[in-house]
C-alpha cells in the first residue's frame, strides 16, 4: 500500500508568490481566484496526486504557510 499526501495552504497567510506552484511536480497546486486577508490570491491543491515530496514546503518563503501531511487511513 503506498503512502497519500495531501497540501494544506494556511488560506490568510498565502503570499500568492505561486512559487509552490512552479516547485510541484504533479502540477497539483494551482493560485485561486478568491483573495485572502492580505489580498493576495491563496494557493491551494486543485487535485489529488501529492507525492510528499515537500517542494512546495521548502519553496515558500512564508514560515508555516504551507504544509504537507501523511493521510491515515484507519
């Protein structure tokens, strides 16, 4: 069984620098169109597919803004 992945955006602390974007490799994240807090449009993962790589993680230059978490499936 292999492991699942998903991205969590924190919504109001999204930059929309897009950079988590670029940096995924199964092109699964994508800029909304809604504007957060700041007035930036937020990121978020349009589709399923996340590796767990961290690359969005390690891209964004906002300090807890982006995690990556393991699904369990009890």
């Amino acid at each position: 069984m292999s492991k699942k992945f998903r991205v969590d955006i924190a919504f109001d602390q999204c930059k929309g620098c897009g950079r988590c974007v670029i940096a995924c490799p199964k092109k699964i994240l994508k800029l909304g169109e809604k504007l957060n807090v700041q007035g930036y449009p937020a990121a978020y993962q349009a589709a399923d597919g996340c590796i767990g790589c961290g690359g969005c993680f390690y891209q964004c230059p906002e300090p807890g803004a982006v995690t990556v978490l393991e699904i369990v499936e009890d």
